[in-house]
C-alpha cells in the first residue's frame, strides 16, 4: 500500500509548500531558489496511465508517499503519447488541436496534491503526440495516412511548430482549480520540457533526406541545408548529409536552434520565467549534440544501465554514469530526466539509485529523476516492470538511502575537473560518446567531467560559456586515465570505490556509508561500519539522521536488501532474497533498534552492543527493509 507504516519518513527533507522560496534560477552551473539557497533535486517520472486512471484519494497518498521516499522532484510524462487511453486530448480524439477538460482535471490533482507535499514539478510538452489529418499539417500525407510522428519534421515544418505552440501555450495558461495558478505562474512548475528525445544531429535527421519519399520536408530541410552551406562557406556537398560527422552536425544544431529560439520565445510570452530545457541526449548521441541544448536554461540527459555494470572494466566500455557526464556542458545546470537499470529484472538494480546518488552529488548535477514511479495506475500494487518501481521491494528499499545521500551532500564533491577541450573538427567530425572515448569513461568516477563547446564561427549563437580555468584539459578523447590491470576505480575524495573485479560498489562517508554488489568475498569494512556476509548480490546503507557523523549520532536510518525477483502467472508479488550476516556499527552506545516506523523488532535477538559496537544479526530480520537505531 502507498501509506506502508514501516516506511522511513524523509518528508522533512522538502520545504512546503514546493514554490515556497519562490521560482528556481539557474546560476552558472548551479540551480538556486530566489532566497539564495543552493536548490537540488532527487526526482521521478510519473507517466502515462499513472496520470490520468489512479483515483484521486490515492493520487493525494501517493504525493504522501513520494514525499516520504525522498522525492522532491515529479516530471509529468507521456501526457499526450497516443498508445496512452486517456490521455491529455481525450480518449481516441481524432485530433489533437484541443486539450480534454476531463485528463486536465487528474493533472491538476496530481501539480496540486505534489506541492503540498513540497514536491516540484516537471512538465514535457511535447513526448509522443501523434499528429493527425485533421490537425491542419501541411503535407500530412507524406509523413502517414492516419497518425504520425512528428519528431524531425517539426524542425522543417511550420505548420507543425504552429501546432506544437499552440499546444504549450493552452498548457501553460491553463488554470489550476486547486491551487488558483496558472500552471505558467505556478513556482512550483519547476521546469518544462519543449520536445522529448527529438533531435535531428543523430536520430531524426535522415527521415528529412531526398530519399526517403517526403519530398516537401525533404526540399525544405535542402534548401535550408544549401543556404547554410553558402552563408558559412561549408561544402554543400556534405552540409546536408545528415548521417555523416562534419559539417552536417554544425548544420543540424543550427537547424535545431530555427525551431528551439521561437518555441523559447512563446514560453516566456505566456510569463513562464522557470527552467526550460530544449531536448535531451540520449540514445547514444555524441557531444556533437550538445550545442542546440545550451539554447534551454538546463542540459537534460537520458541514462540507461544494464545488469552487471557493477562489474564493467571502464577502459573497455561505459556505464550509465558515463553517459550522464558526458552531457555536463561547463557552465551549466545538468539534469538526467531518465535513467535506470534496463533488461528488468537485473538482479543488481538495486544498486542504481545508490550510484545515481552518489555521482550526482560528486559531480554537482541538480535534477537526476528515476524512470519512473508509474506508469500503471496507482490504485494497488502494480504489475512488474522496469517502468513502474513504485511497489518494486530491490529498488524502493534503497531510494530513500539515496535521496538523503544526494540531497544532504553526504559525498563530498570531487576534487578536481577535467574539461573534455576539443577542436571545432574534434567536436563535429568525429563521433565522440562513452561508447568510443575512453576519457570519458575512466575519468567520470574519479573527478569531476565538463564538455566544453569549442568556438564555432559558424554557430555565433552559441551561448559563450565560460571556461574552468581551474580544470586540466582533455584534447584526447581516447586518453585512458585509468591504470592497465587496475581492479577498481576511486573518487578523488575517496569515498566512493567500485571493486570491478569483484563486483562491490561502496560509498564511505562520514554520514553515509554503503555496500552494493557481491557482498561475499570477504570483509567489508568502512570507517564506522563492517560486515560480513556471503550474500552474492544485495545492499546494505547506514546513514545519519540527524547531520552527525554516523559515529556520533543518535538517529541512524539502515537500508537493505537482497534480490528480489518477481513471481511468475502474473502474480503481483515478489520473492526476497532474506539477508544474511553480520553488520557491525561504531555508534553511541545508548540506541535501541527499531524497524523504519520506530516499532519495536519482532526478534529482539537481532541486536546487540559489545564494547561499544552495534551488532545486527541481519539472517533475524525476516523481510525488514529499514531500521533505524536511535
């Protein structure tokens, strides 16, 4: 249930209502509230059918739950995609020019219920809106016959951006019966989205060129790519050649930012003044994509991890971590409004949120959002998946453990920067990723990574960014900065260390101090903690709450879990792997263990002190996923 009473509460984490310390503004690389204070977020998707079909009495405990959880951050998704019944235009609407009265309803539940509960809100405005013949599209019927994907033809078309606008415009102005706000008025209206994994630099130009029968959007997208060409002295035999790195990736951030700079624009007429983002990198897009996205007030990634990353060598190929520092362009505010662990369900993705957190606090990104809470309705448990983690006991066991980390600052930042500084013909005409630099891949765990755009005559847009000049510059982009036969890479601060070869990711940290991985394999031992186990795959966090060093406080949250593997016929229900072991914390004698509510243990044999040492007997604790000792 969402009100499950052995939740541990993180709710005091979140000031409320969300919006109160006015809007958020992005300073440089940073994000701070209008008082001053510096301003992140741990945030989650919410998405599809989750939005429009959970009852209102559970879309207000399940705000109540988020907000327990650590969250403090909702991006609303997939409101308008067609294969979603309602969604934001109505159920089967054969156009999609008017928003549904009834859908705007549940949304404005949902915007109401999460900021009185100190949670902002994201909104995408334009995900997987499917245009139809009746929504006055010039030259519909060379994109389909019935319902078309818009994504690439809207950066030639402008009947389309027309549409799109006009879409944004609606939303924005759209007034919020419960909290008496336009959605564009509403502080609490964290940031907005333009257009969700559309871009034309790697994944949508080609649906643009002369050979794939649209022959208006494709003598369109020439004419424009010609004109460029001979306005930057470009050879226009490779300007328009979507598919090659060159002079047509200078071309494409150009034709991106014809369509980002109006869209921008009508946001701010409708008096929006929060966080826009244009689209995101995803999908395997090199830095080349980068440029269009400095149009928006913040970077957004998408971040996607496979089993067994625990165990990836870094010299020989990327990790989710990876990509989402390969998007930190210097100078400014990243969010990750996507990642998690994919091929559900990997029996290690339990350690994803702990590693999102412990990254983003060493690198100083503000906004990483799990994909996602739901996207099912949430009016009981949900069926499993990769996409709705909400009842998921492996991954919600150790979102709270994360949330606190990454909000309290409980790892330190790194130490040092390094800036990937590269050349225009660098930047554009070689296809630089995780995937094929290994300077991006061995040295985002270890410090500090920023992507500084070079200066491009060609783009005099291009925002100037400043340089850190503090950084060491990276001109190589297959520079290795990890030692050949190296079994384990470290943070520069050295608190965070994953063991490769073992498999074992760990944070040690004055107030937080954490195993994930393969616990068997010896002793585990951290400042204040150590355990001992032979479990093969599971996590165990042991965290301050109360701003003391874990040696020293009198409040102390502990997470854990092991595998968890969902039951087969379509059963709801999981199958947890119970623990094992011993876990032993260096802390003030005088604290009793409880479960996560403050009930006392069903096994009073579980704990017990010696010598000033908190001994847990974890094969005791059945099914507990939180404890505190307090």
């Amino acid at each position: 249930m969402a009100d499950d009473p052995s939740n541990p509460d993180l709710s005091f984490l979140n000031h409320v209502p969300a919006g109160s310390r006015g809007r958020v503004r992005a300073v440089g690389p940073d994000l701070f509230f209008e008082d001053g204070s510096r301003a992140v977020f741990w945030g989650a998707n919410l998405q599809a059918y989750a939005l429009f079909r959970t009852r209102p009495d559970n879309i207000r405990r399940h705000a109540r739950r988020l907000a327990a959880l650590g969250f403090n951050l909702v991006r609303v998704h997939h409101h308008d995609s067609r294969w979603v019944r309602p969604n934001i235009f109505g159920d089967k609407a054969p156009a999609t020019t008017q928003i549904d009265q009834g859908a705007m309803a549940n949304l404005d539940l949902w915007v109401a219920a999460l900021k009185a509960e100190g949670i902002y809100v994201w909104l995408d405005l334009h995900v997987g809106r499917e245009m139809t013949a009746l929504d006055g599209i010039a030259d519909f019927e060379e994109i389909a016959k019935g319902e078309a994907d818009i994504r690439g033809f809207n950066y030639v078309s402008d009947t389309i951006r027309q549409r799109m606008a006009e879409f944004q415009r609606a939303y924005l102005e759209h007034v919020n019966p419960h909290t008496g706000m336009r959605y564009a008025d509403d502080p609490a209206i964290l940031a907005v989205l333009i257009t969700n994994e559309n871009d034309v630099t790697h994944h949508f130009g080609n649906a643009l060129l002369p050979n794939k029968g649209v022959p208006a959007h494709s003598a369109a997208y020439m004419a424009l790519a010609r004109d460029f060409a001979a306005d930057h002295d470009l050879p226009a035999r490779k300007t328009w050649k979507a598919w090659e790195f060159g002079p047509s990736k200078i071309f494409l951030n150009d034709l991106e930012k014809r369509f980002f700079e109006p869209m921008i624009a009508d946001i701010r007429a409708t008096g929006f003044d929060g966080l826009i983002a244009t689209t995101n990198t995803w999908g395997g897009n090199s830095v080349a994509a980068l440029p269009s996205l400095t149009l928006g007030s913040i970077i957004d990634v998408h971040a996607y991890g496979v089993p067994g990353e625990l165990r990836q060598n870094p010299r020989e190929a990327a990790s989710f971590i990876d990509w989402a520092a390969a998007a930190q362009v210097a100078g400014k505010p990243l969010s990750i409004s996507e990642w998690n662990i994919t091929r559900y369900p990997s029996e290690d993705r339990f350690a994803g949120p702990v590693r999102m957190a412990a990254s983003a606090a060493f690198q100083g990104w503000d906004a990483p959002m799990i994909y996602g809470y739901s996207q099912r309705p949430l009016n009981g448990p949900t069926a499993h998946g990769p996409w709705s983690v909400a009842y998921d006991p492996a991954v919600v066991a150790m979102l709270p453990a994360s949330a606190l980390l990454f909000r309290q600052g409980h790892v330190r930042p790194a130490q040092a920067t390094y800036a990937l500084r590269l050349t225009p013909s660098q930047f554009f005409g070689q296809g630089i990723r995780p995937k094929t630099a290994a300077a991006l891949r061995t040295i985002a765990e270890q410090s500090r990574l920023v992507v500084e755009l070079p200066a491009t005559p060609e783009l005099a847009w291009l925002s100037a960014l400043k340089a850190d000049r503090a950084a060491i510059p990276v001109t190589d982009p297959d520079a290795t900065f990890l030692d050949q036969g190296t079994g384990h890479i470290m943070s520069d601060t050295g608190q965070i260390r994953r063991d490769f070869r073992r498999g074992l990711y760990t944070v040690d940290s004055p107030n937080s101090q954490l195993a994930a991985g393969t616990l068997a394999g010896g002793r585990i031992d951290l400042s204040s903690i150590s355990l001992e186990s032979d479990m093969p795959m599971a996590a165990i966090a042991v965290q301050s709450l109360d701003g003391h060093a874990i040696a020293e406080s009198t409040r102390i949250m502990i997470s854990l879990t092991g595998r968890a593997i969902p039951l087969e016929d379509k059963a709801l229900g999981y199958r947890v792997e119970p623990m094992q072991g011993q876990l032993r914390i260096r802390a003030p004698k005088d604290l009793r263990l409880t479960d996560g509510s403050g009930a006392p243990l069903a096994d009073a044999g579980a704990h017990r002190i010696k010598d000033g040492v908190h001994i847990i007997e974890l094969s005791r604790l059945r099914t507990t996923r939180w404890l505190l000792l307090q």
